[in-house]
C-alpha cells in the first residue's frame, strides 16, 4: 500500500483549483459540464481529477452512462472542500477589506432585545472610535445566540441568561424591563403595572423561538394554573406590535424595544410587577481572554470589567 503523504505534503500537493473543480463536477454530476463551467478543456479537467484521486491514493467519483457520483470518500472530500472554499472567499474579503484600510472583524450575535434597544448606539460608538474594524451582527434566539458562541461562529453572543448558555464565560451588559403591550383602548392600559397572571385573562400573542422570555410566562401561567392562550406567533417584535395593535391579543416585551418600535402607535406599556420581568442581558464568549483582539476590544467597549 501506497505510504501517505506527511501533513506538508499533502497541503502543497492539494489546490485549492482541483477542489473547486471537485465541487463542481459533484455540483453538475458530469466532468464535461463542470469543465465548461471552469473554462477548460475537458481533458484537462479530467487529468485534475486524476491527479487528486492519486493524492487521495481512492476513487473519489463513480462513472456512470449519465455522468459521475461521488463516492463514499468523494462526499467526505466535497463537505472539506466546500469547507476550504467558504475559507478562502473569507479570506478574499479579509485581504480586500484591508486593503481598504478595515483591520478586523468581530462577530455579533444577539437577541432581538439586545438588537432592539441597546447595541445599536454601543455599536455606533465603536465603529466611531475603531472605523478600521468591521462588525457582523446577527439577530436570534437566545437559544441560537448560545449555539452560534459555542460553535465558533459568533465571537462574542448578547442575551439573557438561561439553561442554554451553562458554560460560557459572561459579563454583565444591561438591565430590561419587561412590559404588557395592549391597545390604548383596553382594560388593562389604564393600570399603572400589572402581574402577568392578570393578562391570562385575554389572548396573548408570541415571539416565536424567544425562548427566556416565553419560558418565563409559560412557567408564571402554569405556576398559577392558567391557560396560556398563545393565538399567535411571529417572528420580530415590531411585528408583535402590529398584531397587538390589530386586536389579536397582548403581547410581551422590553420597554426599550416598546419605546423605538412603537412609541407615537395606539398602544401602549404596561410595565410588569412579576421578579422575573426585570432582567439583565449579558455578553457571552467561550473564552474571553482568547478571543482575537479585535473581539476583546470589541467586549471591553461595550461590557467593561
């Protein structure tokens, strides 16, 4: 048996050229396609792909009358390919970026509270004094924001805390009030605040996947032995407050959030007595001591130590 390449000589037998090529013959199912697709004759294409089923010392495609499959060792190469490629278009925007004059990125995921009343004058404030660094922001679930931190794919999460984020690292970042939102018009909008277990008495209408917020009023309904009447979910809370505004219930959410979404709308924020509406948000990261430095500057900015 053939005696596998060292690790430093596999890299500089493999290019990155063949595997896009790879990706597209697995993409089309035909070598000749995919040849047209790269521009190049397709006897050259095949000799590519001979040259990387030697370096992978197996067959990587079966030949059929219709074209070409991947094997079973071919799909485990396409997913690292695809892989490699994703990281080489990074790595074009990063060199490009910095040719720009951009010298990082950090990756931010939040929850739509955060999203919604805090960060974005924190980020404004940042990129004000850092406009070398670029920020990518994405919006979740609390569950998602814990996920996207774990996995490695979000430098640094913001959310409430919960069962989800057990094991990361966190700092505090803001303190939210949560309100009932109803029609001006509504039994309950005269009331200076209100217990949750009050509002049973109407439909509610829900944030779909806001899994702390959600949980909470699940756990007071049951705790007082209500039924939670959830006719409706949605996705955003400025859709939440739509649904409100047109009578399909009443709905929870931060006062922040109510203050930019809705303020000048025929509605209006109750706040909530419950211990459990009064929450605090913090700034979650695997490690933050071995986070990039962007990242570390990025959370030193906006949840000081």
């Amino acid at each position: 048996m053939p005696r596998p390449p060292s690790p430093r000589s596999f890299a500089r037998q493999l290019d990155v050229g063949t595997l896009d090529l790879f990706v597209l013959v697995c993409e089309t199912g035909s070598i000749a396609r995919a040849a047209e697709r790269a521009q190049l004759v397709a006897s050259a294409a095949s000799k590519r792909i001979s040259e990387l089923e030697s370096l992978a010392q197996a067959p990587l495609l079966v030949r059929h009358a219709r074209g070409v499959r991947p094997t079973p060792l071919g799909l485990v190469l396409l997913s690292h390919a695809q892989a490699i490629l994703l990281a080489v278009e990074h790595l074009r925007e990063d060199l490009a970026e910095a040719a720009q004059g951009i010298r990082g990125r950090v990756r931010v995921c939040a929850s739509a509270s955060a999203v919604e009343q805090f960060l974005p004058a924190d980020l404004a404030d940042f990129m004000r004094r850092h406009p070398d660094i670029r920020i990518d922001l994405r919006q979740a679930a609390s569950r998602a924001v814990a996920q996207a931190v774990r996995e490695g794919t979000a430098d640094v999460g913001v959310c409430g805390p919960s069962d989800d984020v057990l094991g990361l690292e966190s700092r505090p970042y803001r303190q939210e009030q949560l309100v009932l939102v109803v029609p001006r018009g509504h039994p309950l909008a005269r009331l200076k605040r209100v217990g949750y277990a009050r509002t049973l008495d109407w439909p509610q209408v829900g944030l779909r996947d806001s899994s702390t917020v959600q949980e909470a009023l699940s756990q007071e309904a049951s705790s007082t032995r209500r039924v939670l009447r959830r006719h409706i979910e949605v996705d955003s809370l400025s859709a939440l407050c739509r649904m409100v505004e047109a009578g399909l219930g009443v709905g929870v959410m931060p006062e922040g959030a109510f203050r930019a979404l809705a303020e000048g709308t025929p509605l209006r924020a109750v706040p909530l007595t419950d211990g459990w509406a009064r929450r605090e948000l913090r700034l979650y990261a695997q490690r933050f001591e071995d986070l990039p430095a962007v990242a570390q500057r990025f959370a030193d900015h906006v949840a000081p130590v």
